[in-house]
C-alpha cells in the first residue's frame, strides 16, 4: 500500500522534503499544507521583489499546479492545519481527515514583533511571505518616509532596496551595532558606514517604544525620540513556530525550539517521537564549532534538513543531520557581508577566550582591473588555537571565501594548521597570489603568540 | 654581527623569501642575485600585459629601487651567478665574490622547449618574463597568424588575449584535449568548445614537428600539416631549471626537481644540506592526498614556499612547508576554470579507481539577474570514499568554490562526511540556495552507491 506522507509547510524546508520524499518513493501520497497563498519561494528574496530587482513570479520557483503535475505532490494552500493527532496519525485541516505514515512539520518561525501600542497600525509590516512584500510595495507608492526596525540582515537588504528606491529610510536598531549577534562590531561598523554613505540614517541603542497614528502609522517613537513614518517594517527576527509542536506537547530546547535527534525526530518528555520529523526555523540545531545548542534559522539550513526530514519519513536508512556552523552571506549596497561560527558575541556565550587576526586586501590581483577591496577577520580559541569563526566584507566573492573557511573551522583546525596546510587558488582575475584569507589568519598566528 | 643572506632569483618564491628574512631580521644583509631585467613580478600577468588590459609598470610590483630604499634589499638584476661553494658559503657573480650565513635558491623553471628544427627563428617565443611580453607584444603588431605550442592554462589564456586582440590564433596540442594532465576531457573539451565559438583554432593530438621560415618563422608543421604563422608561442610547460643545485650535486627527485625537507633544504646524496634553502618551480612537494611526490609550479605555491625559506633562512624557528593540493584557477573568456587535487590523470597515476559526481545550476539564485552557469565536477577514491580531487567552470565565482574543495580534500573528509557536515553560505545574489558544490557531491555519493 502507498505510503500517505503529509506535509506541513511550504517554505524551503516543507517543499525540500515534498520532493525529497516523493523522488525517494514515487509510489507515495505527498500531501503538503500550507496557509501561505505561494509555495516554495525564498524569504531572503522579498527585499529584491519589492525593489523590482527580481519578478514576484519568478521568486515563487514553482506553483502548486507545478508540483501536483510535474512531482506528483498535492499543494493545499491557504490551508490550516487545525489539529494534529499523533497516535491516530492524522491532521484535520478545512474539517477534513487526512492519515499519514509520516509527518514533516516544517511551519518554519514567525517574525517577533514586540508588543508595543500601535505595531497593528495601518502601514506597518512584517517581511517574511511574498504577500507581506507586495502589500509593502503597494504601500510605498505613496510613502515617503520609511523606518525599519531592526539593523539585522533582512533590516540591512531592506534598507538598501528602499534607499535605490528614493525613500526616506531610518533604521532604529535596539543594540550599540548593525548586524548584533553574528557580525563583531568592528565589521558591522564598516556596514553601517557604507550605508550612512549612500543616504541611510541609523538610530543605534534605541529600543521602540510605540508606532504612533490614528489609523494609519505616522511616527515611530524609540528611545524618547520621535521619527516621521508612513510605512513602518518590523525586521526584528525569527522565533520558531510551534503551535503545532507545542499542541502536541514536544519538548522545546533552551533556545526557543524543538530539541530533535540527528534523523530530526522530536521528542515528547524526554522520548523519540516516531514517524514525525521536523526542519526548518523551529529546529534548534547542534553546533560544528562548540559542543552545545545553536539557532540556524537560514533557507541553506532549511533545506539541508529537508532533505533529510523528507528521505527519512519514506525510508529506512535514515539520513542524519549533522551540526551547524551556519555561514551566511548578504549584499548590502556594494558590499557582501559575510560569516561563518562563532563571532566575539557568540563565543562569549560559550565562555571563550578569543583571538583575532585580521588582514585586507584586494580580490583580484593589485594590477588586474576591477579589484574590490576585502576584508577578512578570523577568530580562534586561545587556548586550542582552533578557528572558530570568521567575517569577510568585499566586493565581490566573499562566500566561496567563507565556505573555504568554514570547511577549515568544521575539520577543526587550528590557525597554525591552517596555514601550514591550506592553500589558494591564484590567477591575476579572481584573487591576490597570497589570499587575503590566508594573511588574515597570518596576522592571527602572530596574535595567538606565534 | 649582521647575517648575510643571500636569495638567487627574484620571483615570487624569491623576493618573498627576500622580504621575509629582513623583516624577521632587520639586521640582515639581504642580496638578491637575479638575470631578469625586472624583479617581483607575476608571469601570470603576461598575458593580460600583452592584451593591455594591465599594464608593464603595474606588472612589476616593485622596482630594485623600492626594495633597496624601503625594505633595505638589495637587488642585482641582470646579474648571473656562475658558482656557488656550498663548503666556503660563497657565491660569485660579476668577477665578485659574496659571502652567505644562508642562501636561498629560487631560480623557478624555464619553458620546455621542444627540440625540433626553427625553434631558434626570429618571432618565435616562450613567455616567462615581462621581457618576453614586451617583445612578443611588438612582434605582434604586423602579425597576422600566431600559432601557440600547447593548450595548458598559460596557452589558452594567451590564446584569448591575442584572440582578442584580433590576431588569428592556432594552438597545436599534443594531447587530445586542452589543460591536459590537470583538467579531465569532459571539463576541458568545454572551455575548448567555449574558445572555438570565439575563433580560436585547434589542432589536437598533434606533436610540433617544426618550425620553418627563412630568418623569421613562416609557418609551424604539426602531425603532418603546414600552419602559416607569423609569430610562434611556446607555452609548452616549465620544467625545474636545476643548473645551480646540479653544479652542487643535490638530489633531484623522481620528477626531475629538488626533493627537499619539510624545512626546505635539499639533500645531497641522501643528507640534509645545511644553511641552504629552496623555493618556488624547483621543488618537488609532496601530496596532500595521495601520499607521493608532486609538482607544484603555481605562484601561490612559491609565496607559501618563499615565507618559509626566507623565515628558516634567518630564525632558528624552523617553519615547514606541508603537502599540496595545488588549487588553481584561471580565467579564459568568459570562463573561470579550476581545479583541485587529483584529476582522473593524476589519480590513474596513483592507481586510484575514481568515483565522479557532477552538476550544473548557476552561480546566484535562480530569480536574481546576472546569474552565471555553474558546473562542479568532484573525484572520490572509490574505495575510501575520499574526496581526491574537483573541477570548476563557472561565468564567476570558481576561485573560492575550489578553495572550498581543497579545504575539504586535504583534510580527508569523505563524501558522504561532506554531505553530513558542509554547509554553504547563501543568498541570491551570491549563490543558490544549495550550492551546486553541494549537488556534485549528492550525485557523487549516488554514484558511491549511497
């Protein structure tokens, strides 16, 4: 008999495992649910839509249609799951019943928007489903000053889209940087700059306090100040979704989210939950660097565990999901920023003490036209010598630069090792002879006492 | 008293060797003995000199001026050193005699040039130094028909400068594919095709049998045919020029270069040569995957190499030069090709029975514009599982992809280790959500029988 596999959202993580378990087992009944009205399109993509860099069509990769007649995999969108009955097996959604042999819960996070007066204002947003970014489109046609709270990633490419767009943009960001948490302060204020540059204001330290007006938003108030808005955007992060979860009395880990098994099945009170997996924003994760806890709410991460999720729900040789050093990338104006394990903020968590070394340059030889400048800072334990995390800011090429880095970082190598053994590719077009990498984790060497 | 310290050539292994002992030893008496008429250069530029995309003066990075006034070096250019004693630790040059505490020797390679009839006609070339680029770029301007001797990375790039520059070009190639020994046929026989849709002309499996002309070439005979040709390039490798550590009797390995120490020192019938360092084209390495001796000659290998036997030249702290993976990566057309590791060449070499992975995609997100095509091809040991080797065509973005690649080569990882534990940074503009590295590798694991 057919396996029924029923699936529960249609992000990157929900549709990954849909294809995944259906290519696994073509035999399969693939249901996916999903109160999105798109499916399987990529979040980070909304600032480019609404800037018109990128078609709202072409950003939703596939319709429902395109999944039901090309995979075979039957779409029911603008559909709740109401209830999920875990020793049935079955989900009821729009009043029907539906039975599963496996489940994928993958109803990814919601952007936290704190509870202040005013945050349901008319023009005021969240970002995160392609529906979010046209209503900001059609709002911003008569807006002129916009303010973004949040200096987090998705704050940044926002800010930038809306600059392009000849908008008055004011980011007002609760800590003393741009990119808090993943970034170090040193190149999160080489961000900041560069957007200050091209016309951007930044409130720094200011919590909000309350978006002020009288049926539609008219002001943002933070920190005492009070700033003139016409469209105000809440990019103030992911928690994870666990309505579902939660209803089904899953165990939620330090961080916010369910605690899984390296085949992503939860558990309830401390026991594997059989024939359900999970992936996606709602998975606390392990990490590759430090043995403990992580938060990788990234589309990369999401669709790693949907593989997974998807191929272990039809089969019996389970896949595993391993730990995470979570890289990440992001073009913010004429920079890409990018990153990879553990930042001073992150390390300090973990209680490490931490050296850095730090080192810039060119990405194209000096002589070869059309060199960009790049930075790249590494950090190491200081008692291992292990390279625990690093950032790069360039113009170009920064995230093959940190795969490479992360690569180094998960095989555990230490600054020394790294430069004994690691090795650049070179040609005058694409890169120094020496990359700047590998003089950054000189500089590191020196620092560590070398 | 101060440590004299004499370098013999003044490439890249060379004048880092040079600027790494005075900066270690600031007291040192540097020397730098070179031939060359220009020190501190790339000969990879040549190419992009001679197309005039860079200039002569940006090439060479520094004048003997600069390194005798702002590094306190001196340098000694056209200058040739007839004999060194290795007993009395002297060297001489121009009638003179220079003491040394220690010499490095970095004299690099020289273009192979067959031994056929007309290879000494005027018009007829290798390309090695800015002097060879100056004059090939004048014998170029009543040139019509330029014929290349061989098709490796140095060959074609030259083809598509000159190409560009509206010359009509030949390149007669010995193997039966372009970038032979280090490309696979499926990858090269695509950058060929790619230079062929641009006009360029090959001629394959096809040994240079001669050169002829009266006082200038006229035309270059190959596998039986005439080929008219006004200028003639060979780019038929380098080989180790040995003819200093040959006079001083040291062990040349079974590739016809220097076996040498983690330290750099050579041997001298099997003992350990003291106070005497090599870097750079000479050297025989040593695999970083395969256990086995190696050639390396990439500029990136020669700085590595240069900062190690300019730093043991001076410090009683021994730094090692480890194995090699020689990532490498050029730019030819539109095209960026790379490689890592073993090819199946190399790998047959070895007697490795290779498993392949391959996939194509792009270079950014499906929807965001610019987006390049993308092509990783990745090598397994079919037995271990290992990760031997990789290759890259990509519009952009190969360089750091490959570095990535190496990374996880030379730190043994497996296939399926890679699947468990990599992860890729991503955001549209810079790369799809999955990697196509990663796909290579999912298609690997397949084809592992996983």
């Amino acid at each position: 008999m057919a396996l029924d596999i029923v699936v529960i959202g249609s992000g990157a993580a929900g549709m990954t495992a849909a294809s995944t378990a259906k290519a696994e087992c073509p035999d399969a009944n693939v249901m996916v649910f999903t109160e999105d009205e798109d499916v399987a399109y990529s979040p980070c993509a909304i600032p480019w839509g609404i800037e018109g860099k990128s078609e709202w069509e072409d950003i939703v990769m596939h319709t429902p249609e395109f999944y039901e007649k090309e995979r075979g995999i039957k779409v029911y969108t603008k559909t709740r799951v109401d209830t999920v009955d875990d020793v049935a097996k079955t989900v009821t959604a729009n009043g029907q019943t539906f039975s599963y042999d496996s489940l994928v819960i993958a109803t990814g996070g919601r952007v936290f928007v704190p509870p202040i007066e005013g945050a349901d204002l008319k023009n005021v947003f969240i970002v995160r489903t392609v529906r979010n970014g046209k209503d900001i489109k059609q709002a911003l046609e008569t807006a002129k000053n916009v303010v973004i709270g949040g200096a987090g990633v998705i704050g940044l490419e926002l800010a930038e889209s809306l600059n392009n767009m000849g908008k008055d943009v004011t980011v007002i960001e609760m800590m003393d940087q741009v990119i808090p948490r993943i970034a170090d302060k040193d190149m999160a204020d080489e961000i900041q700059s560069h957007l200050e540059e091209r016309g951007i204001k930044f409130v720094m330290k200011a919590p909000i306090q309350s978006v002020n007006g009288d049926g539609s938003v008219r002001s943002v108030t933070a920190a005492g100040n009070e700033y003139p808005c016409d469209v105000m955007i809440f990019a103030t992060g992911i928690r994870a979704n666990l309505d579902i979860p939660k209803q089904l009395g899953f165990d939620v880990g330090i961080l916010g989210a369910l605690v899984v098994s390296p085949t992503l099945q939860p558990y309830k009170r401390g026991r594997l939950v059989q024939d359900i997996y999970v992936a996606g924003d709602l998975v606390q994760c392990e990490s590759a660097i430090m043995p403990g806890a992580t938060m990788s709410q990234l589309g990369s991460t999401a669709v790693k565990q949907g593989r997974v999720a998807g191929m272990n729900a039809v089969s019996e040789k389970k896949l595993l999901f391993g730990p995470v050093a979570s890289p990440w990338v992001s073009v913010i104006g004429d920079k890409q920023i990018s990153g990879t394990g553990l930042s001073l903020g992150l390390a300090s968590w973990y209680g490490i003490d931490v050296a850095t070394g730090k080192a810039k340059g060119l990405t194209r030889a000096r002589y070869y036209p059309g060199g960009k400048e790049l930075t790249v800072k590494v950090l190491a334990d200081r008692t291992t010598h292990r390279i625990i995390g690093a950032q790069i800011i360039a113009g170009e090429e920064a995230t093959g630069r940190i795969d490479w880095l992360t690569a180094a970082a998960i095989n555990g190598m230490t600054a020394e090792d790294f430069l004994f053994r690691s090795e650049n590719a070179y040609c005058p077009p694409t890169s120094m002879v020496k990359d700047v990498v590998i003089s950054a984790v000189e500089d590191l060497c020196k620092n560590l006492g070398q």
